[in-house]
C-alpha cells in the first residue's frame, strides 16, 4: 500500500550577512521500505534519529529532498496541491503530545468535526452523526464533546486525538510517539484500542517509538533507525529473537521490560553524532563495538543486505557482526 524508494530530507543551513547557504541537516538519508496493507510497521531509535521527519515526509506535511513515495501505486510525490488536498483525509496522524496538538480555544465537537468540515460535503446533521459516533469509538462519551482539552487527562486527550484522525476514515496512519508522554496503565490502554481500531477499519500503520517494549507490543515489523539511516528491518519475531546490528542489540538490552539475559551485552558509549556533520562511510562507526579496518576508516558503504529471508541489516554492520 505504501512504497516509499531513495527518501531524503536535507534541512539547508543559512547564515552569514547574506544568509548563504552553509551546508545541509541529513535528517533522512536514502531510505527503502514498503507496509502491506493493514500493518503495522513500528519505527524505533533514539531521539535525533529522524524518525518524525521520516514520517512527516512520508505524507508530505514535510516536503522531502528526493525520492518516491507510491501510494496504491501512484507516487505522490508528482502530485499538486489540489491531489494532495483530496488525499489529506486518506493520510491522517496522531501526535506525540495530545495537549499540545489540540487547540485549547476549541472544543472538542469542533476539533473532531473540523476535518469533516474541510474534506467533505456532509451537511451538520451527517456531522453531528458522524462525530458523535467516532467519539464514542475511541471509548469516551457525547457529553465529553461540549467541553475543552484542558478539562481531560492525558490518556482522555489521546483518545480524542485518535477520534480527530479516525472521523476521516483514514486508510493510513502515522502515530508519532503516541503513548510516550502517558503513564503505563494508560498506555496500554491506549495500545489496545489502536489495535481494536486496526483490525476493525484495517488500517495501515506507521507507528514511531523510542521504546522497544512498545514496539514488541504492537508491530508487525520494526526497522531501527540511526542517523537518518535504516540499519536492521524485519519481523518483529525475528528483530527482537535474533537482532543482527550491533545498534538493535543494544537498545534491546538497555530496554528493562524485554531485557534478554546476555553475557556479551552491546552497550554503545557516547551519544548519537550530529546530522550536520554525520561520520564518513558508515554513520554507526564512532560508536561500533567491533568496527572493521574500511569501517574505522571510514570508507565503508552503507546499504541494506538481507541474510535471511525478510531480515535486512546494513551491509558494514553486518560484517562487522561476523568478525
């Protein structure tokens, strides 16, 4: 359903008297994947990473540098403002801070009803139907839709996040962080209806997390960003038993609720590089375990390679691994 080929974003930097142009950001850097419809494809890694501007790329409210993205076999990347428009009610996403994404001034009636209002002709009576419905969907009530944001909790906020996005009838969602600024009990909670509303409506899904026990949760498959770069994809089975990067090795171990008992743990030292001046030939080299001579020296290439059937990992990586 979503096919996404060769995806860059470079963010320019500009200064100097005349606002010259000094180099680039390399947020997202040659990126390949596709999600089958009604999955879900978990996208995990640390903050800097590029995750969100991954996503937001994928449904153009960033304009990506380069590449394709095929929706249903149409790159939508050649697709004007007037297509993009028709298509913003097939797109939707659920963002990270459900208090901050709503707008305290509304209330919640109109926040839910305001994509309706855009991309449909339906008269108020279809309105009213139709947001009721939905609210009541994501497990709140009609009386909740005549007050405002800041009278929920934030599990409550989320769930009307979700209501905005799912009134449109979505076939793709991207869920940016969703459940990371709640508490644990609420977490799942929330957890639990994406999956309701998965199976349901067989949504496609492109779901973004820092944590790993998350993502072992509710993905079909994961891949494991690292500096703009997708380093490991496959099943989430398959990532979390038998991990080939040294980088998903070691997010899994410091992850406390899926923590494997390893004697030779991958503990990474340092932080992540900056995008501005990213490491030659491999990015991953200054924090590699095991580099090879060629990734030491930075003259490696990355790419993806696939090992075994469905399990992809980047080639340097990989062949660090086997040393």
């Amino acid at each position: 359903m979503i096919k996404v080929k060769n995806l860059k974003k470079y963010f320019p930097i500009k200064g100097g008297f005349l606002n010259k142009k000094l180099g680039d950001v390399k947020a997202v850097e040659n990126i390949n994947f596709e999600i089958p419809e009604g999955e879900i494809l978990g996208l995990v890694g640390e903050s800097g990473s590029g995750k969100t501007t991954l996503g937001r790329s994928i449904i153009r409210l960033i304009e990506p540098s380069e590449g394709e993205i095929l929706y249903n076999n149409k790159n939508i990347m050649n697709f004007n403002n007037k297509e993009m428009r028709a298509l913003r009610k097939e797109f939707q996403i659920i963002f990270q801070d459900p208090f901050a994404s709503l707008d305290p001034r509304k209330k919640i009636f109109d926040i839910i009803a305001q994509g309706l209002k855009i991309h449909t002709s339906m008269n108020r009576e279809e309105v009213n139907k139709k947001v009721i419905s939905t609210i009541k969907e994501v497990g709140l009530q009609e009386e909740h839709l005549g007050r405002y944001p800041h009278e929920f909790s934030g599990g409550q906020r989320q769930r009307i996040g979700i209501a905005r996005a799912l009134v449109l009838n979505p076939k793709f969602i991207i869920a940016d962080e969703p459940v990371s600024a709640l508490d644990v009990t609420i977490q799942a909670q929330i957890l639990n209806l994406i999956l309701e509303l998965k199976e349901k409506y067989s949504l496609t899904i492109l779901f973004i997390s820092h944590d790993l026990s998350v993502i072992n949760q509710i993905a079909d498959k994961v891949m494991v960003m690292y500096l703009g770069h997708i380093v490991e994809m496959a099943s989430t089975k398959n990532l979390f038993s038998n991990p080939r990067h040294p980088y998903t090795k070691s997010l899994i171990e410091t992850a406390p609720q899926i923590f494997r008992k390893n004697k030779n743990k991958v503990l990474l030292k340092g932080d992540i590089p900056s995008p501005i001046n990213p490491p030659s030939g491999c990015v991953f080299r200054t924090r590699c375990p095991n580099p090879t001579h060629e990734c030491e020296h930075g003259i490696s290439t990355m790419g993806l390679i696939e090992p075994k059937p469905g399990h992809f990992v980047d080639q340097c990586c990989y062949e660090c691994n086997k040393k």
